[in-house]
C-alpha cells in the first residue's frame, strides 16, 4: 500500500494516518496548512503535551541553507536522550534545498563544480574530483543515518517537512537519497495544493464575480488567508496590466513602441514576469482576451488597491488595529470584476 493510500476514514481528504510506531516521515507538497496538520499529528501521537517542551525540536534553517549546515544540530536533537523513561525524541526539520531538484547537493553536481574552476592544473583537477566524488554528500549522510541508526536503534522520530513552490520550480527530488528512502518504506507523502487558486484567478479576470467569490472563499480555506494568496494575485494582475497595454494599439502608437521593442525595454527582463516572453503562449493569450474586458485606469486604480491590502497579509505587532482581511478581500473582488467600465 503507497503512502497517499493510507487516508484516514475519519479525517479530511488531504489527511493522512500516522503510522504506530513509525520513525521517519517525509513530507513534501505546496499544501502548507495540511503539511502543518499532519505534522502536528505525528507529534501528538508521540510526544505527550506535557513533555513536549522536553522532546520535542524544529530546525529551521536560514534561508538558503544548505542541510550540512544543519546536520550537527539534527544529529544531536536525534541521539539526545530524554531524561523521562520510554519518551521519544520527535524532530521536524525545515525545508532545505538539498531535497529540491535543482538544489539537490549530489556528488556528481560536485564533482563537475570542481573540474571547472581547476582547469589549468589538469592532474589536480582528477584529485580533487576523486576525493570530492569519495565523500558522501549530506543527503547521503543522512540517508544512511536513517537506516543505520534512526530506524533500528534510536527511540526517536525524524519528521522532514519539503515546502514546495511551483512558481518558482521548487520540486522535491526523486533522486535524493533521503526522498529515495521515504519512497521506498512508503513514508513520502505528498500534500498538493489544490488548483482551485487558477480557477479563482480566471473567474476574476473574466468578471466572473459570483464564481470568483465562490473560489475566493474554498481557496481562503485551504490556505488561512496565507500571503502567497495576495502574491499571486498581484504578480498575475501585472501581467494583466501588461496584456492591456501590449494589445493597446493607441498606447503603441503614441510612443511609437513594437511589441518587441516594448518586451525588450519596458517589461521586467525576467521570463516569468514579462508576458511577452512568457513560454506559455496559451497563458499569454488568455491573459490579453481577459485585458479586453477592462479598461487601464481600472487596472491601475484597482493594483493600487490591493498594495494597499497587502500590508495586512502579514500583520505586525505594530500596527494600531488590523482590519478585516477577508472582508476587505472580498470587497475587493466585487470591486475588481464587477466594474463594467472599459
């Protein structure tokens, strides 16, 4: 039985059960708030709430950090032993850029680093490779901690908590030797985000305002309001903003500017930012049919707007009061699709 099988009947459809007596958990997916759900699960079910100041460890590792950087503190946390009789240890460690496809710190990626910056000295160049490829990488340290000593000698629980982002091609690697260990004892779960955020951005852009509330509310749910929410909305009505004006003949004219001209110049230089350059050309067009439906003005009055909604995504302890955030989201919606003007 796979590990996205094991659902338990009492519990939502993004839940899964924990399993008695299990040692290790890899999670991974863009699901945030049911990654955190299952966490907290896991840890409940083995570490008492009284004794969880005492058994219980995050490690969270600076942005960008690699997961050697943290190994000497995961160790530690696993091999500590609780000073309360049968107690188990539960650690949660963060996520690191080992575990995603392109930061996956393998031997062979290392290797090659080398071999390029030593070319003038060919002789030491096949040293240092040979000792770089004869060193495990810390994926493959910990890979064989897990099975050497985590599963059959510590009485402790290693949770492994993988945030992907798929805007910003984070994906968990298949290929790394701590994945390939979860995978293979049917303890990887994947938490995917539901795609309801695509069908609420394209009832908003097609004014669809009864479905976008309705997809607008699910999506509130799945996420607690999270700031990716408003993130996505925002990088997606800037490049509605610029559909508007890449098919605006008049505003072309005016300042006697190609598309091509306007894509290299005046939009942002980076791919996924710029419509023009986008390699989805079916996202492009979706984007310049919607930019029809509006007019600039409102694009502009309504961009500033949600800014203005923004600073309360995350609130700080700062402020004097904090409005009503999905109240104000909401009036925002109506605001932004159900203004008919061109």
């Amino acid at each position: 039985m796979s590990a996205q099988d094991k659902k338990s009947s009492t519990s939502s459809a993004s839940r899964y059960r924990v399993i008695p007596g299990g040692k290790f958990y890899f999670l991974y997916g863009e699901n945030e708030v049911a990654m955190e759900q299952f966490k907290r699960d896991i840890v409940s079910a083995n570490v008492d709430s009284q004794n969880r100041d005492e058994n219980y460890a995050e490690i969270i590792p600076k942005a960008g950090a690699k997961l050697s950087s943290v190994m000497p503190d995961l160790l530690t946390e696993l091999t500590t032993y609780s000073l309360i009789e049968d107690a188990q240890r539960v650690v949660t460690l963060y996520t690191c850029p080992d575990f995603f496809t392109s930061g996956d710190s393998s031997t062979v990626a290392r290797k090659g680093k080398s071999a390029k910056t030593t070319k003038t000295t060919k002789s030491a160049t096949k040293s240092t490779s040979d000792a770089v490829a004869k060193s495990p990488s810390a994926s493959q340290h910990l890979a064989e901690f897990i099975e050497m000593e985590l599963l059959p000698k510590l009485n402790a629980v290693l949770i492994i908590f993988v945030l992907e982002d798929g805007e910003k091609f984070r994906k968990a690697s298949p290929s790394n030797p701590v994945m390939k260990i979860a995978t293979k004892r049917n303890v990887a779960y994947e938490f995917k985000e539901q795609n309801v955020q695509w069908l609420f951005l394209d009832a908003l852009f097609e004014r669809r305002t009864a479905d976008a509330l309705s997809l607008w509310r699910q999506w509130y749910e799945v996420t607690g309001g999270a700031p990716k929410m408003y993130w996505l909305i925002c990088a997606n009505l800037r490049l509605l903003i610029q559909a508007k004006i890449a098919t605006s003949d008049a505003v072309l004219s005016a300042r006697d500017l190609t598309r091509q001209k306007l894509g290299d110049d005046y939009f942002p230089a980076d791919a996924k930012t710029n419509l023009l350059k986008l390699t989805a050309a079916f996202r492009r067009q979706k984007l310049e049919r919607c930019a029809a439906k509006f007019s600039l003005k409102h694009l502009l009055d309504c961009y500033e707007k949600l800014r203005d909604l923004m600073k309360y995504a995350i609130p700080l302890s700062s402020d004097v009061y904090v409005p009503d955030k999905a109240l104000l989201s909401e009036y925002w919606i109506i605001e932004f699709s159900g203004d008919m003007s061109r």
